[in-house]
C-alpha cells in the first residue's frame, strides 16, 4: 500500500480535499482556510517513533530540547548508536530513565528485525499498529501518529487524540464533550480520508503544523 507523493504532497490530497467539502459542510467551511497547507512525511521511521515516544507527556519545547540532547549523543540517531549509548547516557539527556528503556527497546527491535519496516508500505494499517503495539512505549496512539506523519496513510482516525476529539467537539457539537461514538458517527462521512480530515480539525484550532 504504497503513497506515492508529489512534490511532497501526498498524490491523495487535492481528491480528499475536493470529496470533504462535497460530504461534508464542516470541511466545506475549514478546507479553504488553509490554501495549500497540506500534510508533510516526517523523516526515517526510527527517528520519527524515537520522537513520537520522547513527546509523550511533555510538552512541545521540552521534547524539542532533549531530542537536541539525544542528537548531541546520537548524531545519526540510528538504532546502534542508541544502543551503544545505553539508558544512562539516554537518561542526561532529559530522558526519564523509563523512557530511555522505552528508546532502547525500539532501537533492540529495529536492530534485531522484530519490526519489518521494509514491508510497512506493502501492509495494512492494522497490520502495522500491531506491529508497533509490540514495543515497549509504543500504544496505539503513537502508531497511528506514525501511520499518518512517516507513512502518509489516508484512513487514520486516532480516537485517543485530543486535538481531534477537541476539534469535532468545537465545530460540530458547539463545544460540548464528545464521545467515540460521537467522533465514530461524524468520522463515517470521511472515508476512506478521515486522515485528511483529521489534519483539517487539528488545523482549525492551531494553524501551525504538528512535527512528530
């Protein structure tokens, strides 16, 4: 299942935006407010999990100053030179020591193959989350965000993540809470790009691109 892209935009794209606003009067009214805004891969798979794990729980400008200590540690951030360094090292970089095992977990199953990357464009989503789930640190959440931001899948619909549930909250239910099954029945309108249309929530309530 391999998305092809197009001067870095996914080839999706353009057709996800066009059937939203057709579907959708929502995304009729959110898509045009960001012109040419469109999703962006972010970077080789080990950096973008080794990332995603660092942020968790933390905020923004935190998780960017301890990746820049990592990168000091681990200039390549490659699965040997994390291992190599060890959790201690790991942990003066900011790391929580649970974290820094977290890391070193994900680098063991890179290196030793546990993790078959160089299959994940011919995969199914599910298949991939499965894979992930496998790591220690890695929930579903942080696969999905690896579905959508390294891989560019168009069908991801991350129920665990604030921002979306925030994002159908304030412009679909007037600011009241939400549930899955809330989020399920508006998201049904989307398929199969309930990725793009997340992009679009998060955007109507930061206009600045999330990095993971």
């Amino acid at each position: 299942m391999s998305i092809a892209r197009e001067s870095g935009i996914p080839v999706y794209w353009q057709d996800a935006k066009e059937e939203l606003m057709q579907r959708d009067r929502i995304m009729r009214k959110i898509i045009p407010q960001f012109g040419d805004m469109h999703l962006v891969a972010r970077g080789e798979a080990f950096t973008t999990l080794t990332r995603a794990v660092i942020g968790q729980q933390i905020s923004v400008k935190a998780a960017d100053a301890v990746w820049q200590r990592l990168l000091a540690q681990c200039p390549k951030c490659t699965p040997a030179q994390v291992l190599k360094a060890g959790v201690e090292t790991l942990a003066t970089c900011g790391l929580s020591k649970r974290k820094a095992e977290y890391l070193i977990d994900l680098a063991e199953h890179f290196k030793a193959k546990r993790v078959h990357a160089e299959r994940w464009l011919e995969m199914d989503d599910e298949e991939i989350i499965s894979e992930l789930v496998q790591i220690r640190g890695i929930g579903r959440w942080t696969a999905e965000m690896f579905l959508i931001f390294n891989l560019l899948r168009p069908n991801i619909l991350p129920l665990d993540d604030v921002g979306l549930l925030k994002g159908i909250s304030v412009n679909y239910f007037s600011g009241e809470p939400v549930s899955r099954s809330d989020v399920r029945e508006v998201a049904a309108n989307w398929e199969p790009w309930r990725t793009v249309a997340t992009w679009y929530l998060w955007r109507s309530l930061d206009s600045a691109p999330v990095v993971y």
